[in-house]
C-alpha cells in the first residue's frame, strides 16, 4: 500500500492511498520459491536421517569370526611352511594361531622384504592391518 500527501481545497492535505498488487507473475514465483524452500527443507531432514542409519552399518562390516579380510590369504602350518620364508614362519605359527583353529591369516609385503621377513601374520579372529 503506498500513501502519497495530495494538496487539497484551501491548502489542506490529503493523503491518497493507492494499493499496490502485485501480478500474478510475481505471485506465482513467490509460491514457488516457498515450495522449493519446504522441498529442500524436507530432501535435507530425510537424506540426514538416511545417510546416520545407513552409516551405522558400515562400521559393522567386519569379515565373521573365523575368516580373514580380502587382502590376506588364509594359510595353514603346511602352507606357511612353503612360503620363502617358511622355517621362520612355522616357528611363529603356533603364537599367532590364539585361537587354536589350525588356520592364520598372511599377507605379503608389496615392496618385497621387510627387515628379513616376506609378509604379516596375524590370527583370523584378529583386525588385520588395511
């Protein structure tokens, strides 16, 4: 609403009110950006909530008891006996063996030896090194 002083009879003012509506265009565009402010509103609440549901999973995702992750290779004693390394191997095989089930989890050093040793050892009930 705008008002505008108007100089009437005798020199007294008058204030004229003239009312502003806008067009439909401008309508329009306003209820669009107010359905896109609760679209967004709504997108953001729900992905939220989603992506915490979601990633409460992931830091489940440990291989079962058992086995090993998919970068060792499951070996028994006669297995790691023919590794280069073997007899070395073998005499640590029962230490890293906590569990008893005959089975350990070996993965080869990438770059070759390291300090006289060709690879990790560790039991397959434990979290192996990524």
């Amino acid at each position: 609403m705008l008002v505008w002083p108007v100089t009437g009879w005798g020199g007294m003012r008058f204030l004229r009110v003239y009312t502003v509506r806008p067009d439909r265009s401008v309508a329009n565009n306003v209820a669009r950006r107010r359905l896109a402010l609760g679209a967004t509103t709504l997108g953001i609440t729900v992905g939220t909530s989603l992506l915490l549901t979601l990633a409460s999973g992931v830091a489940e995702a440990s291989p079962p008891v058992g086995t090993c992750t998919s970068s060792y290779t499951e070996l028994t004693y006669d297995q790691v006996g023919m590794l280069p390394d073997g007899p070395l191997a073998q005499s640590v095989f029962n230490l890293v063996n906590a569990n008893g089930d005959a089975y350990v989890c070996y993965k080869p050093y990438p770059n070759g030896p390291h300090h006289g040793h060709f690879g990790n050892f560790v039991d397959n009930t434990a979290a192996p090194h990524q």
